[in-house]
C-alpha cells in the first residue's frame, strides 16, 4: 500500500484513479493505476493508496507494493474489512491520546491553577512560544548593534564628530535594552527552573499516593477474602445448629410419643 499526505504532489500527472474502495474518518483508500512506466503489464501498474486526511495522522514513511495476481483475489468485502481495522486503531490512538491529556489535567492541576492556566500543555506551549520570542528579540537587537556598528565606523572614515556621537548614543541604547532583556531571561529562566523542581516534586509525591492506594487496595482484598471466608463459615455453622435444633426437636417429639404411650 502507497501510504501518501495529501501535500503530496504523488497523483499529478503520475495516477490514474480507478476505483474509490474506502473512506475512513482519517484516510481514504484508493485503487490507481500508473501509466507512467508503458513497459508494465496492468496487473503491475495497479496499486492501493491510503491518503491521511489530516497532518496529525501522518506516518511519515512511503511504502509501495505493486499489485499482482493477489489483487484478482482480493474482494471488496476484504478491503473495507482492512479500513474498518485502520479506522479503529486510530480511533484507539485518539482514545489513548485523550486519556493521556486527562491523566496530565489530573497530575497537573493545582500547578496549573497556581500559575493560572487552563492545562500543562498551554504552559508548555506558552513558555516555548516566549522562549522563542526572547530568542528572537535578541537576535533582532544583536543585529541592530552590528549594523549600528557598521554605520558608525562608516560615519568615523567620513569624520562626521556630530553623528557619530549620535550613532553612539543609540548604541548604548540598544546595549542597554540587550543587557535588561538578558537579565529578564535569566529571571524566566529561573522560574522555569523552579517550576520544574515543584512538577518532579509533583511527580514523586502522585507516585508515593499511587503506592499507599496499592498497598490499601491489597488490605481491601484480604479482608473482602476473610470476609468472605468468615461468612461462609458462619453461613456452615448456621446449617449445622438447624440440624442439631432439628434433632433436639425430633427428640422431644419421640420422647411425648413415649409418655403418651407409658399413659
């Protein structure tokens, strides 16, 4: 199966689509034929394509199998057989993904209502996009300086005093506003850090309360079990005593019998 993006430039020109065989909620299956190569029989030129609707379902890889006399063996019933199984794989995929942002929502919570956002992944979206938005700014102000630079020694070869000093000026501006954007990331920085130290604090504290949960999940067990044991062996006891009650009143009847009989 060719396994292609819908980016991809793969069909113009190059494929010929036959037949529509499935239609999934991320992909869709068709069969093609090449006719690029003339010197292929048109059991060789057919093949089977899988187009990702979506980037997020991507498999990055291109993997072509030409098409044989398998493909006359091959019914339809097989082949939406085949699209229902990928369709649910990535339904599980979804499901597993889901389930992991939850299991995030749950162990980052009260970090994320300290710090006021909605789950980690914005933090880590927003610290990343302010990383590389300071990233960018000191880019820009390193280049202001090494054209200002420029301008300047240029004014210095024309011997024009009254720019030149001006060009300093806004020279020491700029290195100014480097150094307090450079102390304002290692403030950033520090915070990270720090936030960082209380999600592994976090992290080892959810796992010592995964393991007092094991460790009373397992005393919950072994008492359900001697519950269980102790009223069974109260439910024997309880028949046992109804057949001696049994007894003892048999035994009474026998012994009237025997008086009115003596009578």
């Amino acid at each position: 199966m060719l396994n292609i993006d819908p980016c991809d430039n793969l069909l113009d020109n190059k494929y010929e689509i036959i037949e529509k065989l499935g239609d999934g909620l991320t992909s869709m299956v068709y069969l093609l034929r090449n006719d690029e190569n003339i010197s292929l029989n048109d059991d060789k030129k057919l093949h089977v394509i899988k187009i990702s609707k979506s980037s997020l379902f991507e498999e990055h890889f291109l993997n072509e199998i030409t098409i044989t006399n398998e493909l006359k063996q091959l019914n339809d019933p097989k082949i939406y057989a085949l699209q229902t199984t990928i369709d649910e794989r990535e339904k599980r995929i979804s499901k597993l993904r889901t389930q992991k942002n939850k299991i995030e929502d749950a162990v980052f919570a009260e970090f994320c209502k300290h710090i006021n956002v909605a789950n980690i992944r914005v933090y880590e979206d927003r610290e990343l996009q302010a990383a590389e938005k300071r990233a960018q700014e000191r880019l820009e102000f390193e280049n202001q300086i090494t054209k200002i630079q420029t301008m300047l020694e240029f004014e210095r070869s024309r011997d024009t005093a009254g720019h030149v000093e001006q060009v300093k000026k806004e020279v020491l501006n700029l290195e100014e506003a480097l150094q307090k954007c450079q102390k304002n990331e290692k403030k950033y920085r520090k915070v990270i850090e720090d936030l960082q130290h209380e999600i592994a604090e976090i992290k080892d504290r959810l796992l010592d309360q995964k393991k007092k949960i094991e460790f009373q999940e397992r005393d919950i067990s072994e008492c359900t079990k001697r519950a269980a044991q102790l009223n069974k062996d109260y439910n024997e006891q309880r028949k046992r005593l109804q057949l001696i009650d049994s007894d003892i009143e048999k035994l009474r009847m026998d012994r009237h019998n025997y008086f009115r009989t003596a009578k």
